[in-house]
C-alpha cells in the first residue's frame, strides 16, 4: 500500500535461507510518489472544466495522466406523472387514510451497453423519517416489461 504521512514504515530485512555464513548489505530507501489535489474526482456537465493539481513533494517526478470514465449520471425530469390512490384493502391507513402511487415516465434512451442505477437522493436514507409509507421504485421498459426494482436504499441492491 502507500506510505501516508504521519504513519510508521516498517521495513524489514533477513538473511535468505540458503546463504550460509556472513553476509554484508548495503541498502538505500528512496521515497517517492503524487498527490493530486482531489482524491476523487467527480465531473459534471455543468460545471465545465474541472482542474486538479499534482504535486510531488519529494523529488521531481515525470507524469503522464490518463483518465478512465467509469460512471455516468444522467439527471432526468419526467416526461409525465400520475398521482393516484391505491384501492386494495391493503393500501388503506387505519382508519381510512387511503395510500397513494406515483408513477413517473422518464425518456431516456441509452446507445451502449450500461448498468443502468436509478437514484432519487431526496427519497434516499428517510425511511423512518419519511412522510411518505414507502419508497419502492421498478423500472419498465417501452414494452413495459420489468428491468429492476428496488426501495429507499440503493447502495443495498
């Protein structure tokens, strides 16, 4: 792993099994290494061009920066919603406070093969704390045919 500041290297040396007798070393640990300003880096349309610095406080060092897309958000308003009680006896609140669904329709339309996570940071983690009964979601296709489902916790499935 890295060497992090403030913490101890150990470093450890011994004689390999075979070698009989004394043995004399000479040895020089040599330090070195990047630090970027950010450790993470999140880019976002919007914000245009993000910059992040390196710097190398022991030495200087030759850098060759490559990056990686690895995951795309994509911010979507609804197409079109529906807010609409539920009629099941099981969806009825004592003592008549009746549940209520809302189905949103989404135009997205996806040109590569992708994992595709469906996120909704406001409903996210208020379970408990939540006006709302509950906060399932599935997700249709154009053919309504199911692709996934999941509730209030996304980082669980």
């Amino acid at each position: 792993g890295p060497v992090l500041e403030g913490v101890t290297v150990e470093m450890c040396l011994a004689r390999w099994w075979a070698s009989l007798g004394e043995v004399n070393i000479n040895y020089s640990v040599t330090f070195h290494g990047l630090q970027p300003s950010i450790t993470a880096l999140n880019l976002h349309a919007a914000n245009g061009i993000t910059r992040v610095d390196v710097k190398s406080p022991l030495k200087h060092e030759d850098v060759q920066p490559t990056i990686k897309l690895e995951h795309g958000v994509c911010p979507l308003r609804p197409a079109e919603f529906k807010i609409r009680p539920l009629v099941g006896d099981r969806d009825v609140l004592p003592p008549t406070r009746p549940s209520y669904e809302l189905v949103l329709t989404y135009n997205y339309h996806q040109t590569k093969t992708g994992e595709v996570m469906p996120h909704c940071p406001t409903l996210c983690d208020l379970l408990y704390e939540s006006d709302y009964d509950s906060q399932l979601w599935m997700l249709f296709d154009s053919n309504k045919q199911l692709m996934g489902s999941g509730d209030a916790y996304p980082h669980q499935y």
